[in-house]
C-alpha cells in the first residue's frame, strides 16, 4: 500500500484529506485480501537489503468487457499502481514489474491491456509498446475529477 500510495499522491489533484487515504488504504487492503491470485496479480521488488520493504510495485487486473469483432472474448487487461520508490528510480524495477504483469495477463490470453500513464511513466509504457489506440478518444466521467471549464469543447455556444 506504501507503494501505490506514493503512486496515487503524486498525481495532481489528489491533495486529500488523511481521512480520504485511511478510508483508500482500508478498501485497497480489503480488494487485495478478496481479489489476489483470482482476478488480481501484483508483482513487487523487494528491498536489495531485505527487511520486507519493497521498492517497485505494480498489478494487474483482468474486467470483464463485451465482445467486439476484434476482440470475441471480452476480456480486458488493466494496469495498476505501478510505483518505484524514488530512491529506487531509474534501475528497470519499473520495467521488470510492468513486463511480469504482462507476462501473467498473457498466460491468461488476455490480449487487450490497457493503463493510465503519468507524465513520468508515459516513456517506460510507449518502449514496452503501450500507445494511444484507434477505436475512439479516451473519454472519462467522474464526479472526483471534472474536466476543467477552460479545456470543454462539447458545450454549446
């Protein structure tokens, strides 16, 4: 949880309060317990000097989607929590996480894998083949993230 919790406040407009994060930590906690070795991997880097620290991190998660032509089974691949500790940067424990949760979705012929990436990752995902796609342009709707007023381009004049 360390982990992904660097991870999740780095990215901008995540400045909540302590409350938010006890709450995230418990429901995160309570996921993994449920979900891991069903439709959840993670895979981690442990510390070089033991002591049950991780330094990298990252998981996969199999959803269920509808079929389309090109993709009959209806199973998709999403890419989470993928963190290094700073200290830890630049040394592939992000590539060697990010490439055995791609190697566990192919085992599990799941070819559709998407994720998010920040800034910082963007470069790591494009080298391990990860791009924008066809099929339409990424749209989102959450009530936590709105888009901002001055980017809208769907309101009428």
């Amino acid at each position: 949880m360390r982990l992904a919790e660097l991870m999740f406040r780095g990215v901008p407009g995540n400045d909540l309060p302590e409350t938010t994060w006890v709450t995230w930590r418990a429901a995160a906690t309570r996921a993994m317990d449920e979900r891991l070795g069903d439709d959840l991997a993670v895979f981690v880097v442990d510390h070089p000097e033991g002591g049950g620290r991780l330094v990298a991190c990252g998981a996969g998660v199999v959803v269920p989607r509808l079929p389309n032509p090109h993709h009959p089974q209806g199973r998709a691949g999403y890419v989470q929590w993928m963190s290094t500790d700073p200290a830890f940067q630049r040394r592939g424990h992000g590539r060697a996480v990010l490439r055995a949760v791609l190697a566990w979705f192919e085992e599990r012929g799941v070819d559709n894998v998407e994720l998010h990436a920040t800034a910082v990752g963007e470069l790591l995902y494009r080298a391990e083949g990860f791009w924008h796609g066809t099929g339409g342009l990424p749209m989102r709707r959450r009530p936590w993230d709105p888009p901002p007023a001055a980017r809208r381009t769907d309101r009428e004049p």
